[in-house]
C-alpha cells in the first residue's frame, strides 16, 4: 500500500470555531464544532475525512498529545483496521475522539432517542440539551469544563444499544472520551462525520509518534493516509491523563498532559486518587527480569534511566557505567539530559534540524527539529573510542514531554546501542507522565 503524508495547507485560526448553544449550562460553549466550508475542501483534510468514511484503513492525524491512528468508531470493521495496522490483537479498550459535546452526548444516550451520526458532516444533533437531562455525568462536567478541550480523557457509561463498535470498548461496560485541544483533529472527527476511535500511532512497543515522519517510520505500507499539521512536534508530547470518575473516589488511570494536582483543584476531584503503577516500586536500582519488562514506549536500544535525586549520576553518566558498555563492544551510546546533567564531555552543542531524508521513501515527508543534538565522535573511555550522541531535551519539564520520544526514536535511528536518561524529579504535573513513560521503555533503572 502507498502510504502518503497530506499536509494541511488551511490555517490554523481557518479549521473550525465552536458554536454555542442556546443552553445556560456551563458547558454550552463546547456545544458544537464548525468546520467552514472553505476549510472542508481542504485538499488534505477533505481526502482524510472521505478514506475515513469509505474506507476501513485508519488515518493517522496529529494531535497535540501524540498522534492518533483513527478510525470510525461505530464501524466494526473500520476498528478493527487498526489493530491490523498496529500489528497488535485486539485487546486494549480504544479512546473515542469527539469533535464536540453533542457527537459526545449523542454516544451517551440510548440509541432509540438519540439523533444518526453518520450522514455527514453536519449531522450533529443540536445541542439543546437542558442542563438536568444532561446525560454527561455530574462528576465531569466541572472537569470539561476546566480542561477539554484538552489532553484529559475521562471514562464514561456505554449505553444499552451503544453506537459504538465492541471493538472499542473490548467488552467493557465503560468508554473513555477525549476532546482533542488540536483544532484540526477536531476538525477531521466533524468532516468525517463520526467520532474517531484513536489510540497512537505507533506500531506496537514503539515510542509513540509525536510527528508525521514517526508515523511513518512505523507504518509506511501499512495505511494509506498520515495527515500533517506541518507544525513540527505535538505540543504536549505524552499522551492524555485518563481519569475515572464513575468510582469513589474518582481515580486517575493514566497519568498525561494534565497534572494530578491540576485535577484535585476541581470541584468533586478534591481526593482524587492514583491507580496505576509504574514499576519503579519493583525495579529500582537492578536490571529487571526478562518477563518483568513492560514492552513499551520502547527504542531498540536498551534504555538506562537514572532517577533524580537517585544519587546514582550527578555530573551524568559516570564512568563505570559507560565502560560496562564498552566492555560489552557497544559504541554508540546516546545520552538524554533533561534538567539538570551537565553538557556531556564538555562540547557546545547545537539546534539540529532533523529529517532530511524520507522516512521510507514516503512521498511529502516533513520535517521535525529536536531542541540540541550533538554528536562527539571518538570519546576515550579507558582506551577504547566511543561515539556519543548527546542530546539535550530543553531544560524544562514541558520540554522534555515534548522531545522525550522524538528523542528516543532519533537515537535509534542514529544506530545508539543503549541510552542514558536522566529522569526529572517527579512533582505532580507533567514530570509524572514523564517518568511513568521512561519507567516502561527502560531495561535498567538507577536509583
Ligand atoms: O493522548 C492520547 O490519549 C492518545 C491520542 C491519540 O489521543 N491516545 C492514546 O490511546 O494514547 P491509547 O489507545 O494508546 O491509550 C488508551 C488508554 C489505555 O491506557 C487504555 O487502557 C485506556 O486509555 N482506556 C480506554 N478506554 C478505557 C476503558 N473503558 N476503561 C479503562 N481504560 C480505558
Ligand atoms: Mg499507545
């Protein structure tokens, strides 16, 4: 299959506005997303949104967490496209992309009442709802309204008769909903006129995408269609924060791009708890056990995360451990400092542009840049030469989100045989997600 990457050319501020509806409710101002018909014959966002409805080979798109790879959500077949892609059984309950609360409101409702999604574009019902029959749960409307749209998915009822395929909610009684803050995937979700079922776009156990060219890294030949914002890296860089506000208290599932103590200043989310684990409880300080080993987020290079504050590299990398490697006839070795290591061997480095070359021969490739790339050739370490390739993601937390895996895959693609992280202190927000993505593409984790 020809995989193509379709740059959006409509601007930015030209993809859509949001028309309230009639209803006092705070939420009114989400009602409905409108895509002009100028930006609906965009060339790119056009030709994404007909593959989506005729077809059932999902579309990659950006988003400003990761990519997704989308699909129609009520379309059994459609679904089950990107497990076929991803190269991945059918397991994983799938996040449902809306463009606005009616396409939300209409997913929560019995079919019997509820309004048809799928004639088209502007099928949404309109959002009249009164505020007491609204069928969004009480618990999440202060939390929209807070944060969608947004990097936050929250998990909702899936009704008796549910438009939703089964394959997205993998027999769940649950589904979890996000509304994109990228206004072009909101967009895409209008013109193709049924809320996208979308997990990353990765193919299975790789760093998810964070640009066009990872998607194709990962799937060239697998989909047809990679859509482009043409804006380099997604803005947030981790995926969204999944919460869970059916139980009680409400729970956060998966932490993302909003922080845990964001959350607990909203209304009703005051003694929100944590209900995932990393694996540091289990792996600190030793390499874990083969089986022990979560396949994910993962380069191909074995990965070493060095936890801040561990005590284990103040100035870096220490020495011993970089001839462990060279013991072992590695000589590329990839560095990532985040916050607070030392430029590695003292050199200045550089913004490096990326991506000259087509990933894959793919036509209409784009390029992405990463903040500071350094490659310093022949490093003595004891008496034998080591390439390293040191790269800097920025300095702050938010920075690192967003480079961490344009990072990773760059050093694999550099040919890095393993890679030093140094991890950031772990407050609440973002530097959580962070470390929860680190602790599961790492090998060996120093305390
Ligand atoms: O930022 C994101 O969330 C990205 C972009 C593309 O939107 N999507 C994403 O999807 O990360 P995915 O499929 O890679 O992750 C889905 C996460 C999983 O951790 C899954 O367990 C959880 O959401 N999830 C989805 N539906 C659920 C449900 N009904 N119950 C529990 N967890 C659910
Ligand atoms: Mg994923």
């Amino acid at each position: 299959m020809e995989t193509r990457i379709l740059k959006v050319t409509t601007p930015q501020e030209q993809l859509g506005y949001f028309s309230p509806s009639a209803s006092s409710s705070p939420l009114s101002s989400l009602a409905q997303w409108v895509v002009p018909p100028s930006t609906a014959s965009d060339p790119a966002l056009s030709q994404a949104a007909q593959h989506l409805r005729e077809t059932d080979i999902p579309v990659a798109f950006p988003t400003e967490t990761v990519y997704g790879l989308g699909a129609d959500a009520t379309r059994s077949a459609a679904v089950k496209g990107i497990y076929t892609a991803k190269g991945r059984p059918s397991d994983n309950p799938l996040i449902v992309h809306v463009c606005d609360l009616d396409m939300l409101r209409s997913l929560l409702r019995p079919s019997s009442s509820a309004s048809p999604q799928k004639e088209g574009p502007s099928a949404s019902p309109n959002g009249s709802t009164a505020e007491d029959d609204d069928p969004i749960p009480a618990i999440y409307r202060p939390l929209i309204q807070k944060f969608w749209p947004g990097p936050l998915t929250i998990l909702l009822p899936n009704p008796a008769g549910s438009k939703l395929a089964p394959e997205v909610t993998a027999g769940l009684p649950t589904f979890g909903a996000r509304m994109p803050a990228s206004a072009l995937a909101r967009s895409l979700i209008s013109l193709a006129g049924a809320p996208l079922a979308a997990p990353s776009a990765n193919a299975s156990t790789r760093p998810s995408p964070t640009s066009a060219r990872h998607v194709a890294d990962d799937l060239a030949g697998r989909i047809a269609v990679i859509l482009d914002s043409g804006e380099g890296l997604c803005g947030v860089g981790v995926e969204s924060t999944v919460v869970d506000g059916l139980c009680e208290p409400p729970v956060v599932l998966r932490p993302g791009g909003v922080g845990i103590d964001e959350i607990r200043g909203v209304t009703g989310w005051e003694g929100v708890g944590r209900a995932y684990r990393d694996g540091v409880e289990t792996g600190k300080s030793k390499p874990r056990a083969p089986g022990m080993k979560y396949k994910h987020y993962s380069p191909r290079a074995r990965v070493v995360l060095y936890e801040a504050g561990g005590g284990g590299a103040p100035g870096g990398v220490v020495d011993g451990d970089l001839r462990e490697v060279v013991a072992e006839e590695k000589r590329t070795v990839g560095v990532i400092r985040t916050v607070g290591w030392p430029v590695f061997g003292g050199i200045q480095c550089e913004k490096t542009a990326l991506g000259e070359e087509a990933a894959g021969g793919v036509e209409g490739d784009g390029e992405d840049s990463l903040p500071c790339l350094s490659v310093i050739e022949g490093r003595q370490v004891g008496n034998e030469g080591v390439k390293v390739l040191d790269l800097d993601l920025g300095g702050n937390v938010q920075l690192v989100a967003q480079g961490l895996f344009a990072g990773l895959r760059e050093l694999d693609r550099r040919g890095a045989d393993v890679i030093f992280i140094e991890g950031v202190p772990e407050g609440e927000g973002i530097a959580a997600a962070v470390m929860n993505r680190l602790r599961k593409a790492a090998s060996v984790i120093k305390g």
